[in-house]
C-alpha cells in the first residue's frame, strides 16, 4: 500500500506562553479546516506526565511539586483544571500530617474512566511496590489501597493502567476491569481488578526476555520485550499492550479478549523496525477507535510511522509516515483514537536539518540510559517543539506545533528518551500522553524544559522541567471531522 498524502503548512504565531495563557500557533490548509494549536503551562514540575479528561471536560494530568520538575524521587501532584487548562490546583491525596500521599514517586501514572469518570492514580514508591488512589468526585476525596503494593510481584517499573469494560468475568462493586502491567526486566506481566481497585489477581508474565548475556553487545545488553507503551481499552473490553522487541526491533502488540486471563501478541510490522540499539527507541503507543480498530505508533528512523489493523491485529496496513517534511527528528510518540480512523498522534520534533541520521548519538554512562550525541555542537541551533498531527478516513494527516517554535520545549541535543540533556537526571521522561475529550478534541502532555533563560536565549541550555498540556484551539473534530467548538 502506499504511503498515504501529508500536508503541513505553518504560519505565524503567538507570543511566549506562561501559566494561565494559552500560547496559539496556526496551521492553515487550503483544502480543509485550519489547525490552530493551543498550550497551557501547569505550573508545576513534570515528567512522563499523564493525562485524562472528564465528560464534562475537567483535565486531570500528573505532576510534581513547583521547582521540583526533575529530580529524582519528587512529591507527587495530581493536577486538575476545570477551564480547559487556563489554571491548575494540585487535589492529589495528602496524609494526615499534610504530607502528599505517597510522599515520593519514582512513577507516576493516571487515567480516567471513561465510562464512570473514576480518575485512577498510581505511584512506583520502590522498585517493588505500587500505590493506588482513586477518587469518583474529580479529586475532592481520594481511596487509598495500600494492598496494591502486592498487585505485582517482583521487580516493577514503568507501570500502565486502563480501565475495560468485562468481557468474560463478573466484577464486583465497580463496572469496570483494572488491569496493570509493569516492566519486570526479565519480562512485561500484567494483573487486574475485579472491585475497582481493591484486590488483585495473579500476576501473569506476557512474554519473556531473550537471552542476553550482559556485556556481550552494547547495544543488546538490556533488550527485550519487558517494557511496554501504555495499555488501551477497546469499546468492547478487548485490552491492547503495545511493544516494541528491543532486541530485534520488531513492534509488536499484546491483545487479550479475556479481561486479561491470555494474551495473544502479534507482529505490526516485519519491514518498518523500530529504531534499536539505543535504550531511548523502547517506545509504541496504540490507540482504539470507535469501530474498535487499531492504530499503532512507533519510531522507525528517527520518525513516528502508524500502521492500522481493523481484524485485532491479525493484519496491519503498510506504515506510514505521520510527520511532515520539515520534521526531520522526533521523538516521544503518542497516538489516540476518536470516531472510526480518525486519530491524533503527538510527539516530541525539530527540523534541523538532516536530523538523527546526520548527528547521530551513542551509548552514555549515564545511570538512567540516555544517550548523548557523539559531537555536541552538531546540535547547536536545534528546537524541540511539541507537535499535533490529526489524521481521518481519507488519510490526510493535518500537523501543527502547539507551542510557539520561538519559545521551544528544549533547545540542542534532544531526543532519545528522556532529554534529559540539561534538564536534570529525569528530563522529559520515558513518554508523553495524549486522549480525545468527548466533543473529540485532542489533549496531550508535554514537558517544557526551556521556561527560564533557555525560552528566549538559543545560547542558553535546557533549565527548569514545567508541565505543559497541549491542544487544538481550531480544528476538526476527532469523533467525525466537523469544526471543533471555541475552546473555553
């Protein structure tokens, strides 16, 4: 099949953004609707920040405390807005003492419920335990289940959540099946829920790492299928866990129709690899339209390609490239589905030239896996910029930057993962996320980690780690194409 037409014309934008403004950048077509993004600074710290909206259109998006963006271990925030991401409070649990609840995370994640608007939050306080909060009144009050500590066994990293209607088993006091996966190393395992959160089953192992002597190849010294892109839900209960094989680069997907009792993994695409060889390229996302068709995103060099499969994965269309010409790395992908094949895919780009291929990166010594670039000054001048590219039925793919490319998300050596190239030990993250709200606007979760001297200085390195959530101010709607509604 061939690659199916791009289109991305950018004009001119906004003025710097700053928290409680919305910073508009335009994307114009002659032959369909503009595309104008929008972004909102939290005002908090962030990193592999997670979202989730409310029917009503109330945002739900994790953090850490202000000034701690990046450091390791931070307080945990749950930040909610109820004006489309004009202001932000932090309504995460706290302890009696005053103390946040838990009062670190290693990991933290968050979803909602589409179905019963249950905002779901859980927190890695080790490398063995996970903690689980809960609140059904958009975080006024919060559950605790310190039990999901034993949810998982064994070594747990990375963690995902999503809530799915039961397809085989009966649940109890709650709609809906929770089921959790977590990075073991050795494989990705997964566990669920019957009662919202309060108990747990067996933890099962999905698949199992190749073996792989250590230090017998660099750039295979920890590969595998243990860690995982985030869990999604079809509207049938069907639950989707994206992978890519890190040692053979192969992406693949793990499908159960069993509320997780088996899973069934499935090659997406034998031709276009994922990028391998550095820690940072271990990322696919997937995303489930109304039709209940897949859309699976990945990394193939340097750049974010989706294939689609309307057979549960069976099959899969050729990849295509979802990034525009000037786009020339990226980074971070996110994909999310809306009405049938229509998507969003959100990511992490610049558009110095030649990109990766022609500033290529290499092993760090850096504890936390980053890479580094073989020449630092190859990438002086380089911008980050968070994109937005809708695509719908007839394959066009309409694209623009959230934030103005004048104040970028970082500046330089970018990419491969975390960014964590001035920004601390953290960086971005491993991801980003993005959802479709119900009217079918698009909301996704960046990092800024050029708010200080680096927004307006090219001179200057990447500083302090701020959330940003991005959108369309002015597009088509993801649910079935026509103009969104103002926003806000």
């Amino acid at each position: 099949m061939r690659a199916l037409p791009l289109l991305l014309l950018l004009a001119a934008a906004a003025g710097c953004a700053s928290p409680g403004a919305a910073t508009l950048h335009e994307a114009a077509s002659p032959s369909g609707p503009a595309l104008v993004g929008a972004s909102f600074h939290t005002g908090f710290g962030g990193s592999e920040a997670t979202l989730g909206v409310e029917k009503d259109g109330t945002i739900f998006v994790t953090g850490f405390a202000p000034g701690d963006g990046v450091r390791v271990d931070p307080p945990p925030a749950i930040l909610r807005s109820r004006d489309h991401g004009k202001t932000w409070q932090d309504v995460g649990p706290v302890l009696a003492a005053g103390l946040k609840d838990p009062p670190f995370t290693g990991d933290p994640y968050l979803v909602v419920d589409p179905q019963t608007g249950r905002v779901f939050s859980s927190d890695l306080t080790s490398y063995q335990c996970m903690s689980l909060a809960w609140s059904d009144d958009e975080g006024a009050s919060w559950s605790v289940n310190p039990a999901a500590c034993s949810a998982t066994t064994g070594f747990n990293d990375h963690q995902s959540l999503v809530a799915a209607k039961p397809r085989l088993l009966p649940t109890v006091g709650y709609a809906d099946v929770l089921h959790v996966c977590v990075n073991r190393v050795a494989d990705a395992a997964c566990t669920r829920s019957l009662d919202g959160g309060l108990t747990f089953g067996p933890t099962r192992p999905l698949a199992a790492q190749p073996s792989v002597t250590p230090g017998t190849d660099a750039a295979k010294a920890y590969c595998g299928q243990g860690s995982t892109g985030r869990l999604q839900a079809s509207p049938d209960g069907t639950v989707w866990l994206p992978v890519v094989d890190t040692c053979t680069g192969l992406p693949l997907v793990a499908v159960s129709q069993d509320d997780g009792l088996t899973w069934t993994t499935r090659v997406i695409s034998k031709d276009r690899l994922a990028d391998t060889g550095n820690y940072g390229d271990h990322e696919a996302a997937i995303a489930i339209d109304s039709a209940g068709h897949a859309h699976a995103m990945w990394l193939s060099g340097g750049l974010p390609y989706v294939a689609s499969s309307s057979d549960l994965g069976a099959t899969w269309t050729e990849p295509r490239l979802v990034s525009p010409p000037e786009v020339t790395a990226a980074d971070l992908p996110a994909i999310a589905a809306g009405g049938e094949d229509r998507f969003v895919v959100a990511y992490l780009g610049t558009t110095i030239p030649g990109g990766y291929h022609d500033r290529p990166f290499e092993k760090s010594a850096s504890p936390y896996g980053d890479d580094h670039p073989k020449d630092p000054a190859d990438w002086d001048g380089a911008t980050w910029n968070a994109y937005l590219g809708v695509a719908g039925p007839d394959g066009r793919v309409l694209t623009t930057s959230a934030n103005d490319p004048a104040d970028p998300l970082a500046r330089g050596a970018c990419g491969h993962m975390r960014c964590a190239t001035g920004g601390g030990a953290l960086g971005m993250g491993d991801f980003i996320d993005v959802v479709v709200d119900l009217h079918g606007r698009p909301w996704a979760s960046f990092i800024d980690a050029c708010t200080q001297a680096c927004a307006g200085d090219p001179r200057a390195a990447d500083d302090r780690n701020e959330g940003l959530v991005a959108t369309l101010a002015q597009g088509p709607s993801l649910l079935d194409g026509t103009p969104l509604g103002p926003l806000g």
